[in-house]
C-alpha cells in the first residue's frame, strides 16, 4: 500500500487485500462488498475473453453520479442558497453508449443531464436525454444543421441551451429560431481572465480558443433586447480548464464568473443559469498536492467553494441565486474503468551473461575490464571505477568498428561491464551520498516489463501529455515488489511506455514490479482509464479497441459479481477495413496463392486448407498477442 498507494488515488473504491489481490468496492456505502480481480481474470478467461480488456464497473459510475448530486444538494442547503443544482455530465470525456446511458439512468433523480460538444454528440443526447427536468448544455463551433438540431429538442419539449462560443454564432441561431418559430433558450460563454493551473490553463485567458469577451457578451445580449429575445438568454457558462490542480483558480473562477452573472442581471438580463464547466481534479498520483496528475482539494471542498463563492457575491450584488450547472466528466468517470493487461516479457540491458574466462590472446580492453571487476572491492574510489568502465565500453565499440575487436570479444566487455554496474548499484544503495552521474544506475540496470497492450490505444494521455496514470499488479501485493521495471507495450514505437510513475510520495521512471515467474500468468491493472483514454484511443501498428466486460455486483453475495454484458473489441478484420482493405478479398487473394503451391505438389491439399482457415483465423481474431 506503501508502496502504490491505492487507497490514496483509489477514491475508496479499491485496496489491497489480505491474500495479496487488488479487489474493487464498487458501492462505497457498503465496504462488504469486495470484488477480488484474480477471480475477475478467472471468469474473464472461462469466458473465453482474451486479455488485454477494459473492465468497467457500472456500480462505481453510478456512485459517482450519486455523489456529485448528492453532495451539491446537501452543501446548498447547508449554505442556504436559494438557486438548485442542475448538473450534466459532459459526453466527450467518454462517449460509449453504455456509460452515458447509465449516467443519464443515475442522475435521472437529480434532473442530472448532458452536454455535447459537436454535431455527433448532440445527435446522440437528443436521442439519450429524454428527461424533461434535465439540462442538455451545446457547447463547441456550431452550423445551421447543428442550431436547427437544437431548435428540434426544443419542439420535443427538451431544454436544450445552446452556447454561444462566437458571436456569429448567435445570428445562425436566431436566424433558424426565426424560421422555424421555436424560441431557443442561449447561454453564453465567457472567456475568462482566470487561469486553470496545469496541463489544460490553454482553455482560459484572452488566447483561449472559446468564448466572448466581456464586450461581446455584452453586444450579444443588446442583440438579443433588439431582436425581442432578450428573455431567452438564460445562462452564463465558463470552463477554465480540466485537471484544476489548485483549489485556488476555482475560487478565483467564481468570483469573476458571480460578477459577471450579477452585473448582467443588474443590466436587466435575468439569467437562471451560472454554468461554471468542469474542471474537477482526480488525484492520479495519489498525492493531494498541486502537481500536474493531482488536485489539492477533495469533491466536497471545490463544491462548497462553487455554492458559497456564488453565495456571496450575489448577496453582495443583491441579486438571485441561479441554478448553479457544472460539467465535470472526469470526476465522473475516471475510477470506473481500468485496463487488466498481462505481463508477457522481460528485457533486461545485462541478462545476457557470456563466459568471461581468460582466454589466450584476448584483447588488452578485455583483461583491463576483467580486472577492473576483480578487484572492485579494492578501488579506492567507486566513481573513478564507474568513469574507466564507462570509457572501456565506448572505446570497445569504436575499436569493434573499426574492425580492431571483433563481436565476441565485444559481447565479453559488455557483459563485465553490467557486471560492474551491478556491484556499482549495490555498493552506492549503502551510501548517503551518490555522485549524480550514478544516479542514473537504477533507472539503466531496471528491467522493461513487456505487457501485452498498447499506449497508443489505452493511455494515450500518458503518452500525447505525460499524464500519470497508476499501474498496479494486480496479485502477489503480499510479497514485497523486487524488481524496478517501466512498462512498454507491444507497438513498434519507442514512444510506447510508461515510465512515470507515483512511488510512496516520489514521482519516480521506475516502478517496483514482482519477478516473473515461469508457468506463472501475471497481470497488472492500469486504473483510472475511465475519463478520455477509454475513447481517445489510436490505432497505432492497427491495435484496435479492447475487448470489454461489464461487471456488476451481486445484492446478497459481498464477494460476487457476474459479467453483465461482454462487448467484442475490434478484430484485424474490423482494423483492416478502417485503413480501406477488403479483408474478404484478401483472405480469397492468399486462398489463390495457397492454391498454387498445392497445384505445384509443394504442399498437400490438407495442409493447403490448414495455411487459409488459419489465415482467415486470424482476419476474424484479435489484435492482441495471445497468450495462452
Ligand atoms: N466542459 C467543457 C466545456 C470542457 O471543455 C471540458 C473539458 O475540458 C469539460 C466540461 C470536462 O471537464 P472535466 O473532465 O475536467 O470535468
């Protein structure tokens, strides 16, 4: 625990048990229930579902909705605000019908509702969100298609707000309202001065990319009084960014965001709607701080700052209390998803160990090294060591290019200097004081455990902006973890790792890990993949989507679950298709060439329908190795 801090980021949704597994506790209000992932794998596999799989825990989505609601509902009332809290859940932070459809099933008792962010996202909220007492906020660049799909969830009886990022905006849609003679309800949205702290600060300040300035909130809203619609501009929407990593950009947002939304009022726009985005931390590495994958400040805390900041400056100003909306998709969505993947691999720089014994006429780089190793206890000084060893080496590869040495002797050198190496890191892990060029020793000497997944299609984030997500093994967490290892995953990019990771209280490019043992499976789970890496996946070297399982818990059994729903990740064929290849054709193409060598009697025909029914096996398999 120590070690990966799971009930640090794990939200109180997952710990380690006692017979050394990590198990989930989808339902925190009933901590009996305890979900071992060893006997997930075990029924994943009966089940014939190969791994790598995105596990998805519906009950821990629905916790979480519970909570945003629950917890906005009790401070308001707390603080005696007059407004009510409208939330919606954002789609693009994770788009999959099944998650959005039991968001919108969670929050229909809060009037929880939607946002959507492009054309594809409204289609889909109009078709989910069929709750009259819920929001579904439009955000993004919009088109007259776009203006008159909203203007159709009005005529349905929806509320449906749409945003105005940019003024021309705003005449399109009054434009298509006065067409087709349904009243739109609009917000606008306000860039603010305010900056987020962290990877996304780009989404405020005078270069962000959306919103009006103060002057053009203003001109829209005198529009609008020209036009007759005044009444219909009924909310204030900002976003500073996601990932807020201090409590204090929040405060500061509100504030601004209060004034604006008084003064408005004050100026005869009476608008019902304070819509401060989303924004609300996870606590990836588990450290409650300020750093880049962490927040420092709790779900509770950035609420009450939101109700009692809006509290105070409309109370000052004088006017209502809105109905306060927020956006948070991460916060929503993050803990509920992880990726079980197996580790299938080891590649150590020193595991390839030849014979260095003495041999008649050696190279001199040879002896110098072999001494160097024997008397390593002997040298007075480790660092002088480390610089000779290190020089040797270099000059051993010149001199093999320039055919001086050749590749035995090479191998040799190379396999004596690990050796050093190793003693080298064993003696400075006993001193206080390490020379900073051996710092470096821990990280060369790790191993690179080889798990059977993709970054490019899992976690794009920690590769596109070097977000931390965490890694745990997912057994074995009662023995203690004595192999440092980053993780590569099977694409032929070098840019396909994880090498960051929350150690203790350290951010650190290694990762404690078990020794692999044969005939042993060892999985490891890579948790929070809920928000964003779920669906902003790539196809990087044609590794598809994940196959995924759905789990749910029993009511009366605390340790059972059952799959609720398997969904089939992408097979080659399905990954072909997409880069235009007609697998079909394909598979009839490699038949006729199978065909020829039979026709030329060099193979038989039995052995012929072998090679195409495996060829076309794998058409119709999975992108991923298999391991079993
Ligand atoms: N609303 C808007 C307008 C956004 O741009 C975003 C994401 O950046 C969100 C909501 C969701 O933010 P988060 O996932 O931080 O809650």
């Amino acid at each position: 625990e120590k070690t990966y801090g799971v009930s640090r980021w794990g939200g109180g949704y997952f710990r380690i048990g006692d017979n050394g597994n990590v198990k989930v506790t989808p339902d925190p209000n009933d901590p009996s229930i305890q979900i071992d992932f060893k006997s997930v794998i075990n029924d994943i596999k009966e089940e014939g579902i190969q791994l790598p799989v995105v596990v998805r825990f519906h009950d821990v989505l629905r916790a979480q909705v519970e909570n945003l609601n629950k917890l906005f509902n009790q401070i308001i009332e707390e603080a005696g605000y007059q407004g009510s809290y409208n939330g919606v859940y954002p789609i693009k932070v994770n788009q999959m019908r099944e998650v959005v459809e039991e968001i919108v099933d969670a929050g229909t008792p809060y009037g929880y509702g939607l946002e959507a962010g492009s054309k594809a996202e409204l289609l889909a909220a109009l078709a989910m969100n069929t709750n009259e007492d819920s929001l579904t906020i439009l955000n993004g660049y919009k088109d007259e298609e776009f203006m008159r799909l909203a203007l159709l969830g009005r005529m349905l009886g929806r509320r449906m707000v749409v945003v105005v990022e940019k003024y021309s905006e705003l005449l399109l849609l009054i434009k298509a309202s006065k067409q087709l003679g349904i009243e739109p309800i609009i917000g606008v949205r306000a860039k603010m001065t305010v900056k987020g702290r962290g990877k996304w600060e780009g989404s405020a300040g005078e270069r962000a990319k959306f919103g009006l300035t103060i002057a053009e909130i203003i001109k829209t809203a005198r529009h609008l009084e020209q036009e007759g619609m005044s009444h219909c501009l009924k909310l204030l929407h900002f976003h500073i960014g996601s990932q807020l990593t201090d409590i204090r950009a929040i405060k500061e947002a509100i504030t601004e965001g209060a004034r604006i939304y008084a003064d408005l009022h004050k100026m005869g726009f009476e608008l019902d709607y304070v819509d401060v985005g989303g924004g609300l931390g996870i606590d990836y590495d588990g450290s409650n701080s300020t750093n880049d994958s962490s927040r420092n400040y709790t779900m509770h805390e950035y609420i009450a700052d939101i109700v009692y900041g809006m509290k105070e400056v409309c109370d000052m100003e004088k006017v209502p209390h809105p109905t306060l909306v927020s956006e948070s998709g991460r916060a929503i969505t993050a803990h509920h998803s992880c990726v079980i993947m197996e580790i299938v691999g080891e590649i150590r720089s020193n595991s390839a160990e030849l014979d260095t014994s003495v041999v008649d006429g050696e190279h001199f780089f040879t002896k110098n090294m072999r001494e160097m190793l024997e008397n390593f206890d002997g040298a007075p000084n480790k660092q002088e060591l480390y610089n000779d060893a290190s020089q040797y080496k270099e000059q051993a590869l010149d001199a093999f290019k320039l055919r001086v040495l050749n590749l035995e002797e090479l191998g040799k050198i190379e396999t004596l200097y690990w050796q050093i190496m190793v003693k080298l890191k064993a003696f400075y892990a006993d001193v206080d004081f390490v020379p900073e060029d051996l710092l470096e020793l821990d990280y060369r000497l790790s191993s690179q455990y080889l798990c059977n997944f993709s970054v490019f299609q899992s976690a794009a984030d920690t590769w596109a902006i070097d977000q931390l997500l965490p890694v745990v093994p997912l057994m074995r967490m009662d023995e203690p973890p004595t192999v440092n290892c980053s993780l590569v995953d099977i694409t032929c990019d070098s840019d396909g790792k994880i090498d960051k990771f929350a150690v203790g209280r350290e951010i650190t490019n290694v990762l404690p890990m078990h020794p692999l043992k044969k005939g042993e499976h060892y999985y490891a789970g890579l948790f929070l993949t809920g928000a964003y890496q779920d669906v902003m996946g790539d196809m990087h070297n044609l590794f598809g989507r994940l196959n995924e399982v759905h789990i749910f818990s029993y009511d009366d059994d605390p340790e059972d679950f059952y799959i609720e729903e398997v969904v089939k990740g992408s097979s080659v064929e399905d990954v072909l298709h997409i880069m235009q290849y007609n697998p079909k054709a394909m598979a009839t193409d490699v038949k006729r060439l199978i065909d020829k060598q039979i026709s030329a009697g060099k193979i038989k025909p039995r052995e012929g329908v072998k090679w195409t029914d495996f060829y076309e096996n794998c058409l119709s398999g999975y992108t991923y190795l298999k391991t079993d």
